[in-house]
C-alpha cells in the first residue's frame, strides 16, 4: 500500500526539511495545500514548480496532488447563484490543475467547505446544478493534465452541501466526466453515514480515486478511538489500488511526532490484515 501525508501540518519548516523527515519515516507520497505556499498559484513560477518536484523525487517521493483548493481565497464559490464567481472559480481550479501536473500529482481533493455552502434561499436541486456547471467548465482542461478532482463529503457541522459519499456520487453522476471521481475520507465517514465505514468502503468501491485517514479527534490514525482493523481489511477486500493519505488537523502534539506515529500505526495494521 502507498501511504501518504498532507504537509500544510510542517507549514512553518522549509521544503527541503519537510521532504527529509516523511522520507525517513517511510512515506512514499506528499500531499500539498497551495496556500502553504504561494497565495496564488500563478505566484508559484515553473523554476520554483520544478524545483518542488525534484527535491521530492531526489528523495523517493512523490507529489500525488492538491487538496484545500479554495482555502484562504477570495472571491471564489462552487454553489453560488452569481454566474461570473461561478466562471472565476472553475477558472481558478483549472490553474490548480496545471500546478497539479507541472509538479507530478495528478489528483485534487475538493473539499473547501466555506466555499460550498448553500445560499440561503436556494434549493438543493440549484446547488446542485450550479456546482456541477462549475465542474463541466474545469474538468475537460484538468483531464488533459492527466488531472483528476476527487469530490469530498465533509459533515453537517462542516457543510451543508455534499455530506455522504451517495450525495458526492450524485454529483459526480450530473457532471458525468471521466475525472471526476469519489473521495472517502475516514473523520467524515464517521461523522456524517449511517453505515459503517467498511460498508461504504465496499459500496463505494468502484468510484473512489482518493482515501484520507484520520480520526474523529482531529488527530492522526492510531491516534484516537477510531479502529484501522476493518477499515483496513475492506481496503484490501475492495483491491483499493490508490493512496492512503493522512490528513489531521489538531497539530498540537507536534508535526513529528503525528507523521511518526501515524506511519508506525498504518504500516502494523495494514501488515496485521
């Protein structure tokens, strides 16, 4: 299984220091959030897209893609009624999907979920329609990057809009475009199905491009109550073929320290399953 780990957590060490340590440990892949490093993507020169890339590879790894697409933007919307935001925004995902590829990823996770949320006023059936448009206009220009979006249920305290993998593939199905696909990720699960994550694992199996781990305590897998064991095991069961990607948000027991212990959790296990 190829593991990896979103590095906005490491935001306050350089790229060099950052590519050294999830190396060491045992990462294979890194996870990027552009706001850790340019405000704008257009800020990130090819030299400087290059140079990312390298320092990776020179140390085994591999970028393998984007996620927080609109995090700490302005000025950008998926659902909104505003037709020019609309326009912009797809634009905007566009420029993240050439950053995607100029640094070896080919996958970008939405999830963004300020970003999402439903005006009041609108229906379901509009929100749903104004995002897949946004969608439709991004994802032709991102596919021939070789650039998949992976569509990302978040729950209710989160969003309102896409809570459950059913809701995710309901849009994807709108949208109908090859590289548009269903992100899983576990804290999510957890806190917004009815079924069980292994269920949906299963259910899901042929949709999902993307799977992030973590726990409902916001910490890294291993780190909370959340058991690995079956979740793991219906991974394996589904020939789940993508990466495992560890995405936390509570940083306070130290960027290291979460890379170390989510990695040593991971690899026992997925070699216990």
């Amino acid at each position: 299984m190829k593991f990896a780990i979103c590095q906005e957590m490491f935001v306050d060490w350089d790229w060099e220091k950052q590519c050294d340590l999830i190396a060491e440990i045992g990462y294979k892949g890194i996870e990027l959030a552009p706001f850790a490093f340019a405000d704008h993507p257009s800020e990130i020169t090819q030299d400087q897209r290059a140079f990312l890339k390298k320092t990776a590879e020179d140390r085994g790894l591999q970028i393998i893609g984007l996620h927080w697409l609109l995090a700490k933007t302005e000025g950008l919307h998926l659902t909104t009624s505003d037709s020019a935001v609309r326009k912009k925004t797809a634009e905007y995902l566009v420029e993240l999907g050439n950053l995607c590829a100029d640094l070896g990823g080919d996958l970008m996770v939405f999830g963004s979920p300020f970003q999402r949320n439903v005006e009041e006023g609108m229906s379901r059936e509009q929100a749903y329609q104004n995002a897949a448009e946004v969608f439709s206009n991004c994802l032709p220009d991102i596919g021939e990057r070789g650039v998949r979006i992976c569509m990302e249920p978040l729950t209710t305290k989160e969003t309102d809009f896409v809570n459950t993998c059913a809701e995710a593939v309901e849009l994807i199905d709108m949208v109908g475009a090859d590289n548009f696909v269903l992100h899983q990720d576990v804290k999510a699960m957890a806190g917004a199905e009815t079924e069980s994550i292994p269920e949906l694992i299963h259910k899901f199996a042929s949709r999902t491009g993307h799977f992030h781990v973590n726990d409902t305590n916001l910490l890294g897998p291993g780190m909370g109550e959340t058991d690995y064991h079956p979740i793991f095991k219906a991974l394996k069961e589904t020939e789940y073929q993508g990466w495992i990607s560890v995405e936390v948000f509570d940083y306070e027991p130290g960027s290291e320290h979460i890379a170390r212990e989510s990695f040593r959790y991971m690899k026992e296990v997925w070699e216990s399953v």
